[in-house]
C-alpha cells in the first residue's frame, strides 16, 4: 500500500488569516504546525496498513515543510520548478492520494478559509469539461488518471462540504469552522490532528475498495484569469484561445496533459500580473 499527500498551508490546524501565512515570524510557527498535520496523516496512513508515503509540499513556493521535523518513514518532494505543480511524484504506484491542509476555491463558499484556485494572484476560475473545479477536485481528476483515487481530505468544515459534494466517499479531518474568508473558529491543534490521523487510517483502510474518477478523452479547461494582461500573454501559446478579455480555454487528448497545460498558462499569466519584463533592467 502505497500512498501520496500533497499538503497545502490554508487548511491546516490554527490557520485564520492569510497575513499568517506571509509575515515571517508567523510563517515560521506555521511551518511547524503544518509539519505536525502532516505528520498526523503519515501516521495515520502507516496504522491503515500503509507501507510507504510519499508527501508533495503543495503551498507557494512549495519549500515549507520541514524535513528535520517530518516522519522519518516518509519522502518529501520539495521545490518549485515542477511540470505536474502539486502532484510531482505522483505515478500509477500509488494506491491512494490525500489532501492535508487543503482549502475551497475562489468563488465557492462565502466563508472558507484563504479561499483561491491554485494562484489567488491571476485565476478567478477555473472549469475541466465545462465543471467548476478548485484545486482538490482538480488534482483528483488528475490522479484518477494514474488509477489513484482520492482517499482523504482536511481543511475548514465549507472546503469539506464543497469537496464531498463531487467526492463524497473520501474521510475528511475537519480542522476548523469557517467563518470567513479571513476568519476562522479554531480547535486545539492537537486535537485537529487526532482527527487527521483517525481518518487518515480510515481511509487508507477503505482505499482498495474505491475506484477513482478521472476525465477519459480530450480535456478543456476554460480559465478566467483577473485581469485581461494575464489572460492575453496566455495566448503566446497557439494552443490557447482568448474567448473573452479575461478567459481563455484550451483542449488536449487527455487530462494529464490538459493539467500541464494550465500549469503552464497559469506561470505565463502570474509573470504577465505587472508585464513579463518589469523586473527586467538589463
């Protein structure tokens, strides 16, 4: 049995406010407590049966996990420059995927905590064959390709009620109540994580019984970005269609390859955010 976790921040134990997450000295203290969420999930997938875990660091520059604190039974994909974002490492070994520390999508429930679809900076929304995705049920679709079903999500009770509503049989670890978007009615964070690991051992439990749900076939994303310039530098690639001045749309034979497409638009239309060369001086 072997599992993957991709592991975001917004959705963690004590997490209320985005300021948390970008002034240092808080960033450093939630460092920590998503390490220990993290952890959680490892354990309780090892007491499900699981032999090995892989975990994916999802959140920004995707470097916030610490290695010298996480369970020594699991590996750790850390780093930026990834062409599957918050799913490298992830292949048809795999025999479940989790979400620790996830969050609901931009434009979804008014109260879900720090709600945005993979960067808040450029994408307002995001569709897969005509279907409102946020990030969870995207990178489900995406390893239901591989033949790994989605097995267990945490975050805010609004992200779990948005996520079961297309993907009701995965064990969800309530770590907050929402209130919103830059509010939250927090629990011990001890007590989040037992609830991590016992349902995280559920899940891993039940994983051989589910069948995961994928896209088979030629796969659309339609994007609407937040502002015309990201959407238009978007086009650079011939692929990609402007249909209005914020929203472009694209198609490939298959959904993993759809998936590395938007990766793609999504890194041209956050450089594009204030001009491609702003930076640029020589």
């Amino acid at each position: 049995m072997k599992i993957f976790i991709s592991a975001d921040m917004e959705g963690i134990s004590g997490v209320a406010t985005n300021q948390q997450l970008k002034t240092n000295a808080e960033y450093q203290r939630f460092r920590k407590l998503m390490t220990a969420d993290v952890n959680a999930a490892i354990e309780g997938a090892f007491q499900g049966g699981a032999k090995e875990v892989v975990v994916a660091d999802g959140h920004g520059n995707m470097s916030n996990i610490l290695i010298e604190e996480l369970d020594r039974r699991a590996r750790l994909v850390s780093g930026n420059n990834r062409v599957m974002c918050q799913l490298e490492g992830l292949d048809d070994s795999f025999d479940g995927i989790m979400f620790v520390g996830h969050h609901g999508r931009e434009g979804g429930s008014e109260r879900t905590v720090i709600s945005h679809t993979l960067a808040g900076v450029c994408v307002n929304e995001m569709k897969i064959n005509g279907r409102v995705v946020g990030e969870t049920e995207m990178n489900s679709l995406v390893a239901g390709r591989f033949g790994v079903p989605a097995i267990f999500i945490s975050g805010d009770d609004a992200y779990v009620q948005e996520v079961q509503a297309s993907f009701p049989h995965v064990e969800a670890a309530i770590t907050k109540r929402a209130v919103d978007r830059f509010a939250a009615e927090l629990i011990h964070p001890e007590e989040a994580r037992d609830e991590i690991r016992k349902k995280a051992e559920a899940a891993v439990n039940k994983a051989a019984s589910l069948e995961p749900e994928t896209i088979t076939g030629p796969t659309t994303f339609e994007i609407e970005m937040k502002g015309p310039q990201q959407a238009q530098m978007t086009t650079t690639l011939p692929t990609v269609e402007l249909i209005s001045p914020k929203r472009i749309r694209f198609t490939c034979n298959d959904i993993v390859t759809a998936y590395k497409h938007m990766w793609g638009c999504v890194i041209i239309a956050m450089t594009a955010t204030n001009g491609v060369l702003g930076q640029v001086n020589a």
